[in-house]
C-alpha cells in the first residue's frame, strides 16, 4: 500500500510539472511572440579593470529649472557606455564614464580636472565649455595636461587657450579659422564697410572676438568702435552700456558686433533702439535673444548657427527619435527649489503636458548637446581600438592623439557617429563644423539662412555658396511597395527666382534608379520660369514633379507602422555645392492625398554625408563630403482592410477552437479535428497575405506565432486530458481543465492587450 501511494505521489508531481512547463512555455512563447528579435552581440560583454572617461559639465542652481543639456548629457553618454562595453569595450576591457560638474564655478572646474588627471586609470577627458572657466584651468593646470598625454576633447570656444597642449581638441569650429572669417567676409560682401564692436569687459572669449576683428579688418581701418561693457552679478553695467551706445552714435558703424547673448544683449539692443541708433548687428545667437528685443528692430541682425539651418533638423536626430518611443527623449531639468526665484515666487510650476514635443527649440538644444558628448565618447572608443592590441593606457592615450590628428583630420576621414560626423583641422585642432549664417530680415519676424554662406572645402578652407530658398509641396503618394522600398510622389518644386536658382542644379538622390532603360524614373514639367506673370509670383520658379523614390520601411510594428517618405535633394554637381532654406512648416501646405495612409507630420532634415576614397597608388585617403536636404513626410498605415481581413479571421479562429474545449471528451475525433483545422486555417490565412520582406519579424508574424503556440497547446492538453495514465486523476484533470478553461483566454487578453498598446502608441 504504502508503495502504491508513493508511486502515485511521483506521478502527481510528474504531472505538476508537466503542467507548470506548458505554463511556462506559454507565457515564454508569449514573450517571444510579442516581442522582436534583437541581434547577437558582436562581442562578448567587456571584464576587468575600467578604462575611465571623465565628462565634464555645467549645470546651474540660479534658475528655476536646469536645463534639459546635464540629463541629456548623462542620458545619452550613458547609452553610448553600455552599447560600448556590451560590444567588447575597449580590448575587452569596460569603459567607465565618471561625470564632473563644475556649477559654472572656476575653482571646481579646476578642481574637477585636476581630480582627472590624478586618476591613472583615465583614458580621455570630454568636454570644459565656454571661454573664461576654461582659461582659468590651463592658466592652472595647462603643463600637468600636457604632461599627461591624455586625449581632451573639450568644448572650449578659443583654440588659443591650449595651442601648447599638442593633446587638446575641441568640438566647437575655430573662432580664428571660422567664426571669424566668415563674419568678415560675409559683411564684406553683403556691402557693410563701417564694423563696429561692443562686449564684455573682462571675458575671455569677447576680448579675443575683438582682437580678430581688429586683425581682419585692420586693411579697411579695422573697428570704428570698440565699447567694453563690465558684468556685475552677470548683469550688465548700466553707465558702460551708456558710453557703449554714445560712442556708436557718434561714430555711426554701419553694423556692430554685439559679443553677448540673453538678456545682456537684449539690453544693449534696446539701449540701441532708444537712442535712435539701429545699425546692423551681428549676435552670438540669435535664438538666445528675447523675442520683444529683436521682433521691431528696424534693420537686419545676423548670426551664426553651427547645428542646422532655421526650420530644419539634423536629420540623424530626427530620425532616430521617429523610430523611438518619443517619451524617452524628453530632456526636461529637474525643478531647483533652491533658486531664489522661489523665494521671490517669480518661478512657476511647469504644466503637466499629456504628449510632449521632443522637437522643441529647447529639447533640441539639449539633445544635440547630450548626443555631441555621446559621440565623443564613441570617438574615444573608436580610436583606441585600432592598431595592436593593447591594454597598456599609456599607449592607448598615444593612439587616440594620432588617430585624431590623422585618420580623422580634416580631409583625409571622418568619424560618422551616432548623430553627427566628426574630424578634425591639424592647424588649430578644432572641429571642421560648417557655420550657418542666420538672418532676422527687418520685419519678417522669422530667422532664416543668409543668401549666401561659407561651406568647409577638402583643403579644409571656406568657400562661398549660394542658399536656395526652396520648398516642396507634395500633392500625392502613392503605390507604396515594402518589398520594393519605393513609393510614388506627385509634387509641387517652388524657388526663389534668382540667376543661381535652376532645377537643373538638383540631384534627386533618392528617386528610384531604372537598371533597365537607364536613369531615373523622374518626370519634370516647368509651370513657370519666373517673372512676369498674372497667373504665377513673379519671384518664383515652380515646376511639377513625378516619379518613384526610395524609402527605407521600419516594418518592426506593421500594421500600426509609421514610416517616413523623404524627398531627398543634393548638389547634382560637387564643385558647385548649394544649401538649402525652406520656409516656415506653418506656412507650408500640409494637405497629401495618399492611398491608405495618414499624414501625420512633415518635416526637413538636413545631414552632411560624405564618400571615403583612397588613391590606389600613393595610399592616401580622404574624403568627398555632400550635403543632403530631406523633405520628409511621416505617415501612419491605415489599418481597417487588415482589421477585417487578417485580425477578425483569426479572431473568430482562435474562438472556434477555444469552444471546442467544451464538447465532452467521448467526441474527442470532433474536439482535435476542429482545433487542428483551426490550426491549418490559421496557417493558410497567414500564406494568403501579401509577403512582406523585412529583416525583422512584424507585429503581424508574432501575432500568427502566438494563434500557432495557442492551438498547438490546445492539441496538448486535449491529448493528455484523454490520457489514460492522468485522467484518471482527479487533481491532474482538473489542472488541464484550468489550463484549457482559464489559462488560454488569459494568454489571449494579454496579447491583445499589448496589440492595443501598440495601435494607441501609433496614433
């Protein structure tokens, strides 16, 4: 007796974990079937000691919020150090980022890279913005850096303060060999003759502006005026900004070059306008400036941009967070409730935004702050792991140095990172960044490009080329094909008529190749040539434009996919390269007719992409740089035909077989025969539909998967429940009753559940 009861005691827990494994195979499927596949690593996980990178970065406690750019900075250089060492690290070893925060003070920030340099185990220092906190730390600490040997790759705004530490970069373009140059001969040319100066008493990188402008202009007469303001408690000096506008007034420059931002400025600006004065201005940016300083200024203000043009993205970034879930790139500071607006109760609470922009000035700001960082330290990490191998830091800082002065020095590489690319002038050591010349036209109210602009030649010179104000209105897309990757698109070209302004200058660089007939699948009809016309603007041009073009599918969520249509423009010849400037999305026509698609936004995006060449004979490598502009559309799919098509079949599947359950277990031919007919239907179901060719599974496949793993469990359990050995036990057919009855709806619900969160997330 006793050892029949402990046989049936083995076979109960036999069947406990039988059961427990069709649970658990479920709900594992489950996850399988809701969830795509990620790719294998390219290497084994990073051990060992840690190769330490120090960030170094500047946050504030004075105003009621910090800004989003110390988040994104920790967000984003974080997200590069886990993509690093899940790839092996740096020859096997991790990569440790420690972050240093200065708090806008001189003595921390001294501190902090002295704390750097101190740690034997830092491979690279990134970051130090500004002019005068970075002064202070190479008056302190410039010999100990040098001696160090250790790759800095700094934000510092003036290359003269380390042109003695041979380790020393900069991110930001040369204020000598680009910031400069190009202000003067952009004034030059537009016809300003009488420049005039007015900054900062004491600051750094104000006194070096006026000093090369001096230089520059030193063959015309150099500055008319040169009116230093000091700043108390970062407030401008009320009797200085008085003597600063006298001496403008008398003098009369025809354009000034205001080095200040903010609120500094604004109050230079309105000092200006209440003593009559208002020559051109030239500003450090204009997006830092007040609106109600600068919106009835009756002349034009100019200024540099260095990320992208007005009303464009970097196209890298844009795209990046269109294929994210948007929440994740909201940069917001967090609240200081200690700042003294506060107390003052000048501060207010933010408002609770249900779905926040990430494209906002400000997000943006901070995010292509955090994503410059991001890829230094990618930088970093490239440059170290070329060559032998080596663990050895010393020789590690060495490589980075070279590689920096030579793989990717201007002209002969680039580093193409996640978001930008990247190299280097040996000159000055200072990132080759195209400047931007922004305009604030007199009563226009918006910035845009400048009619001509200053692009980076391969011998790393500035050359003039022209801005093309150009728009495109699309009228239809249609005929998307996944498998094809092209979409037709009917579209309105518009330009500003002027002599340099043609079609015939235009590469459309995604329209669809025909291999057989040759050229491009691409119809042009001019509607109008500019001038006289009662139809047409006289200062248009404005052709019709047909074709097939390219696009790159994200199929990871299809059918609650969103993808991006683009119409891509680029210089059809190198040696006459061109930027372009579109107007205003609110003033853009927002109506597209599309075959099952919504329109939910458009956009521009612009990206400088470029073509590695190496010469055959003498070795040398260099590249050919391009400049892209992206007209893009972002749609949703419509998805009611797969709804009544695809989903309600396998619904009304999935409920036919469950029902089946229910039929006693002496019509057990009948029970199987409907659940493996529903298994087939299933299966025929999903070979009628049209084939997608992705890469990745869609939401479709796992959707099938699930409805196969379902049925094929039902088949399972209907088995064992007529098993002779475990029906006769009561606890055991009541497991797989439970499992039949509950278990699988409950399978289901969940599934559709996350199917549901998708379709929301997509609207």
């Amino acid at each position: 007796m006793h050892r029949m009861v402990v046989a049936l005691r083995r076979r109960v827990r036999s069947v406990e974990t039988i059961a427990a494994t069709v649970i658990a195979l479920g709900a594992g499927l489950l996850l399988v079937a809701s969830e795509p596949a990620f790719a294998v690593e390219e290497a084994e996980a990073a051990q060992g000691p840690p190769f330490n990178i120090a960030v170094f970065m500047s946050s504030r406690d004075d105003a009621c919020y910090e800004t989003g750019n110390v988040a994104a900075i920790k967000r984003l250089a974080h997200d590069e150090q886990k993509k690093i060492n899940r790839r092996g690290g740096i020859l096997g070893r991790p990569v440790q980022i420690n972050f240093f925060d200065d708090l806008r003070d001189e003595k921390k920030s001294i501190a902090n890279v002295s704390a750097a340099l101190s740690d034997p185990r830092t491979l690279a220092m990134v970051g130090l913005s500004g002019s005068n906190r970075p002064k202070a730390v190479f008056q302190t600490l410039g010999e100990d850096i040098k001696k160090s040997g250790i790759p800095f790759l700094s934000d510092i705004s003036l290359a003269s303060i380390f042109k003695d530490q041979p380790n020393v970069f900069t991110t930001r373009a040369s204020q000598d060999d680009d910031r400069v140059p190009v202000m003067v001969s952009f004034t030059r040319k537009i016809g300003y003759q009488r420049p005039g100066f007015i900054g900062i008493k004491d600051m750094a990188g104000s006194d070096a502006l006026a000093e090369s402008l001096k230089a520059k202009f030193a063959d015309t007469g150099g500055l008319l005026t040169d009116g230093r303001i000091a700043l108390v408690d970062d407030k401008l000096v009320d009797d200085d900004i008085a003597k600063a506008v006298a001496e403008t007034k008398e003098k009369s420059p025809d354009i000034v070059f205001l080095s200040m931002g903010g609120a500094n400025a604004a109050a230079v600006v309105s000092a200006l306008k209440s003593a009559g004065i208002t020559p051109g201005l030239f500003v450090g940016g204009l997006g830092n400036l007040p609106d109600e300083a600068v919106k009835d200024y009756p002349n034009a203000i100019f200024s540099i941009a260095w990320d992208h043009p007005p009303e464009v993205y970097n196209n890298r970034i844009r795209t990046l967070i269109s294929s994210q879930n948007a929440a994740r790139w909201i940069f917001e500071g967090a609240k200081i409730p200690t700042a003294p607006g506060w107390a003052k109760k000048e501060c207010e609470e933010r408002a609770v935004v249900e779905f926040p922009d990430p494209f906002t000035e400000a997000n943006m700001r901070a995010i292509v702050m955090g994503s410059q960082f991001a890829d230094m330290v990618a930088l970093i990490t490239a440059a170290a792991r070329t060559g032998e191998k080596t663990t050895d830091i010393l020789r590690l800082r060495t490589r980075i140095i070279d590689q920096l002065s030579s793989t990717y020095a201007t002209g002969r590489g680039v580093f193409k990172g996640t978001f930008d690319n990247w190299s280097f002038l040996k000159s000055s050591r200072s990132a080759a960044r195209n400047p931007f010349i922004v305009i604030l036209p007199q009563g226009l109210g918006r910035t845009q490009l400048a009619p001509i602009q200053f692009i980076r030649a391969k011998d790393g010179s500035l050359r003039q080329v022209d801005t093309l104000y150009t728009d495109i209105d699309m009228i239809q897309a249609h005929r998307v094909d996944e498998n094809e990757k092209t979409f037709q698109a009917e579209f309105y070209l518009s330009l500003r008529n002027n002599p340099s302004a043609t079609i015939d200058r235009f590469e459309f660089a995604n329209a669809y190749q025909d291999t057989e007939n040759g050229g491009r699948q691409l119809h042009i009809e001019p509607l109008h040539e500019g001038g006289a016309s009662v139809a047409y603007p006289d200062t248009m041009k404005i052709y019709k434009v047909s074709g097939r073009f390219l696009f790159n599918p994200e199929l990871a969520n299809y059918p609650f996919d969103l993808q991006r249509f683009t119409i891509e423009l680029q210089p059809k010849d190198g040696e006459k390269p061109f930027i372009i400037q579109p107007p205003p999305l609110d003033l853009r026509d927002r109506r597209v007719t599309t075959d099952g698609w919504d329109s939910k936004t458009q956009y521009v995006g612009y990206e400088e992409d470029f073509v590695p060449v190496v010469d055959a004979y003498t070795h040398a490598p260099s590249v050919v740089p391009f400049y892209k502009t992206s007209f893009g559309w972002e749609m949703q799919r419509q998805t009611t035909d797969y709804l009544l098509r695809v989903a309600v079949p396998l619904a009304f599947i999935l409920f036919v077989a469950y029902l089946s359950i229910f039929i006693p277990r002496s019509h057990f031919e009948a029970i199987v025969t409907i659940q493996v007919t529903a298994l087939l239907s299933a299966v025929a179901l999903y070979l009628s539909l049209p084939k997608l060719d992705s890469d990745t599974a869609t939401l479709s496949d796992r959707a099938f998967v699930f409805a196969y793993m379902i049925l094929s469990i039902m088949i399972c359990i209907s088995i064992l429940r007529i098993n002779p050995r475990l029906a006769d036990h009561r606890f055991v057919d009541r497991t797989l009753e439970m499992l039949h009855v509950a278990a699988i709806p409950i399978f289901v619900a969940v599934a559709v559940f996350y199917g549901y969160q998708l379709g929301l997330a997509a609207l």
